[in-house]
C-alpha cells in the first residue's frame, strides 16, 4: 500500500511517500481503506520528537490518528462493523508507527464509531481527534450545562471551532478569542468574539461582568494566564495546551479514545447542530505541504488529506 511514512524524528522534509506492507488485522480490529485523514499539531510535535518521552516511536512511522474510510475486513472478535460499513475514528495507541497517513489502517473498534451521514470524507476526518477533545474537555472537566457562559480561547481553530458549535448545543453562551479577521466566523458560529492581546480582560468583562463559568484554553500562555481573574465564582478552567493549568486550579486535558463520544459528536453533525470546516484538502503523496501549513498556524478549521 501507498504510504507516508518517517524513519527519524526531524522536521516535514523527513517524510516519505511510498510503499509500505499492509497492517496485520488483530481479533480486535478491522482494516479500515482510508479515504481521508486529517492533520493535527501533535502530528507533528511527534515528528518532531516532542512526545518522545511519552511515547515510544517504532520506526518507519506512519503518522497520523484522525480517518474516516470504509471497513474493507473485520477481526475475529468483531461484533460492531462489517465490511462496507464507513467509519470514522481516533486511531491512537500507546506507541506510534501503524497510522492514518496510508491507505490502509488496522483500527481497533474501540477507537471507531460510524461516519456521520451527509458529510464528506474529508469533513468527516476532521472530526474525531478535534471533536472529542472539545467534548471530553466540555463535559467531562468544565463540565457546562445550560445557561453557563463558556468562555473559548482560539475558538476559530479546527478544537476551537467545535468546542464552540458543543457548547452551543449544550445550552451554552459562548464567547471566543480570535484574531479580528476571524470575528464574523465566529459570530455565525453562535459566539461572540473577542480580540487577543492587551485589555482582553476587560472585553470579556463587557460581555460577561460577573465573570464566566468556564474557560477552554486551547492556545495557552498569556491567554490562560489571564483566564483566572475571569472566572465567576466557582467556574472551572481547562487547557488542552498548556501544563501550567494546574498551578492556576485548572485541568490539563489530553483527549483519549471513545467510541460513545465519537457517536454523539456524529448524532450533532446528523442533527444539523455541528459542521466541521475544512481548510485546505491535499492528497497523500503532498503531506509534507499539510504539516507545513499547520505548523505556520492559524489555520481556520481543519487540513485534510484525502487518499485517493
């Protein structure tokens, strides 16, 4: 199979298209044909051996843990897909080598729900990784609920963008940083923006004078660090981004697996109630140029990579 694939950590120039054999199929997994996967920051922070001290890379890598595709065959002990049956899927697991970026991926089903209908495959894509961090970080650590005001940093990116239209559909107000060319996106969202940088506080406290109930750093830095003296009483804080969340009462959060919330972000997509916005679409032998655009940042959406 057609792959891309890095034999070192280094920067996009290491990466390689080529052959590589296809995956073995365990009793837990089903070989999924790839027909879109999508880019990630931490697709890149383990190329560039950010991770390394958490996760063991086994060389060649095939990078990649976002898909969406079509079961071509199923484990022996798989019960919940049958070939023909469009998945999408966070495809991680505790080291990094069998990934997203090829033709062909054996995913475990615990990493699988089905593709949300009436979407594309490279929207669909976009989803999984992105979508399940705003909705772990939403509901399980900021835990919002109706009429709380949420308060979402680098809320136009491909997490940002989410966790607005899930805090939404939560019953939620939303306001979202973000840099002014990107203050209408964000109103047809269903949030209200607000510009970075100096006297941030004092927007956000024209909007919310009380203060907000939660906030979701995504970007960290001098956005979380101002995110404390925002905070209504008892509000809590999350960040996807930043470690230093702790020392502020906040929760770090790194998303994980799971397939219930993977099927719930595809009922909101279903339901009309979340859209996933794609940036850029580049084929697989032009992932280099994918990781290129991600890492000069602000991306609007999501980067896919579609695998003819």
């Amino acid at each position: 199979m057609k792959a891309i694939t890095y034999s070192a950590y280094g920067s996009p120039d290491a990466l390689e298209y080529g052959e590589r054999p296809e995956p073995k199929l365990g009793p837990d997994s089903v070989l999924v044909k790839v027909r879109a996967a999508s880019v990630n920051p931490v697709d890149w922070k383990i190329l560039a051996g950010y991770l390394d001290p958490a996760l063991d890379a086994v060389f060649p890598v095939v990078p990649g843990w976002d898909v969406a595709g079509v079961v071509e065959k199923a484990g022996a002990a798989v019960s919940e897909f049958a070939p023909g049956d469009e998945v999408i899927g966070y495809v991680r697991e505790d080291f990094v080598s069998r990934g997203t970026f090829a033709e062909y991926v054996a995913a475990p089903v615990r990493t699988l729900a089905r593709k949300p209908a009436g979407i594309s495959f490279e929207e669909a894509a976009g989803l999984p990784l992105a979508g399940l961090t705003a909705y772990q970080a939403l509901t399980r650590n900021l835990k919002v609920k109706a009429g709380d005001k949420v308060l979402v940093h680098a809320a136009a990116g491909g997490v940002g963008s989410l966790a607005v239209q899930i805090a939404r559909s939560l019953g939620a107000e939303v306001i979202g940083t973000a840099s002014e060319r990107n203050h209408e996106y964000l109103r047809s969202l269903g949030a209200t923006p607000v510009a970075y940088g100096e006297g941030l506080a004092g927007r956000v406290r024209e909007i919310a004078p009380d203060g907000v109930d939660a906030v979701l750093d995504l970007v960290g830095g001098e956005a979380l660090q101002a995110s404390p003296e925002l905070l209504a009483d008892g509000a809590r804080l999350a960040s996807i981004a930043d470690g230093a969340v702790a020392g502020l009462g906040g929760d770090y959060v790194f998303v994980r697996p799971d397939s219930a919330d993977l099927t719930a972000l595809g009922d909101l997509v279903e339901r009309g109630e979340l859209t996933v916005e794609v940036a850029a679409v580049y084929p697989l032998e032009k992932a280099a140029d994918a990781f290129r655009e991600s890492i000069g940042g602000h991306t609007r959406g999501k980067i896919a990579i579609s695998v003819a």
